[in-house]
C-alpha cells in the first residue's frame, strides 16, 4: 500500500485514497468474499465474524467485530450497488442493544485500475457527528492496513499457484 490520504473537512463525509499493488478485481474481491473480508476488515487487536453478505443490489450484509474484552459490536446494511470489479455502494449502521440501530451512512467504494495497481475511494457519507466519523476514521484506516497487508499475500500467493 502506498500513497495514504485521508479528507475529513466535511463534517458528514469520511474518505480515504489508497494505492493497492494488487488488480481490481483482487480489491474487489477483498470486499465482496466473505473468507477475506474476516482477514482485514476489522481495528486493531478486534476479530470479525461474518454474519451475513449477499453481494448484490438489495442483499444484506452482517458482521460482528469483538472487542479484545469480548464485546461484541454488530453493524450491517443493504447493497445499492454492486458493479465488479470497480463500484461497490452500500448503507452501514451499528446495531445498539436496544434493537434500534445508529444513524446510517453511505459507504461508496470506488477502483480504478493505477500503475498496475488500484486507486481505491473509500467514501462513508452522512455522519450525524464529528465524534461518530473520528471513531470511524481510525477503524478504517487500521482496517485498511491490514487491507494492504492481506492484498500483498494474496498477489504473493496467486503469483506462485
């Protein structure tokens, strides 16, 4: 991974531009396939465990990140569009104890083929706080380490098969 850039002037949008030495549909993959998205997508020192994803317009998805304390932090949402390997868009909200679920954002995933790599956007929209997109950016951003960490095994990998 090279090139990290992150833009949080807005006070409801999140985004981050980073620079994969992996194909798009590699990223794409990271993010659609359930097996790989558990390797990466999660801060620090949290396990995830995927719940549900169905990776098309309408189809839900589910995870649970675990805290190192075992507290379970649940989150989901609808995919509104699915165009591989390059666009991906979908809506994320937290579940809270009571059955409700925090506000929803919109979580636009953009790849563009970059000097024999991707150029991913990363865009969540629509934060009620700048509090609730601080704690978001440094999920992501931990989480897209370890995007980068997992992309490189994987090329390393499918180069040697």
């Amino acid at each position: 991974m090279t090139n990290p850039k992150t833009d949080t002037d807005s006070a409801r949008d999140l985004v981050f531009v980073r620079r994969f030495n992996a194909p798009c549909d590699l990223v794409f993959r990271a993010w659609t396939d359930p097996k790989a998205l558990a390797q990466w997508s999660r801060p620090h020192g949290f396990k995830a465990v995927g719940d549900q994803l169905e990776v098309w317009p309408g189809g839900r998805h589910r995870a649970c990140l675990i805290a190192p304390d075992g507290e379970e932090h649940w989150v989901g949402g609808k995919y509104l569009e699915v165009e591989p390997p390059h666009r991906l868009v979908f809506t994320h909200a937290w579940e809270i104890g009571t059955g409700e679920t925090s506000p929803e954002t919109v979580v636009t995933i953009t790849l563009e083929e970059s000097d024999g790599g991707t150029e991913m956007t990363f865009r969540q929209s629509g934060f009620e706080s700048a509090s609730s997109l601080k704690g978001h950016e440094g999920g992501w951003s931990q989480s897209f380490e370890r995007l980068g960490v997992f992309l490189g095994a994987e090329s390393e990998r499918s180069d040697h098969e």
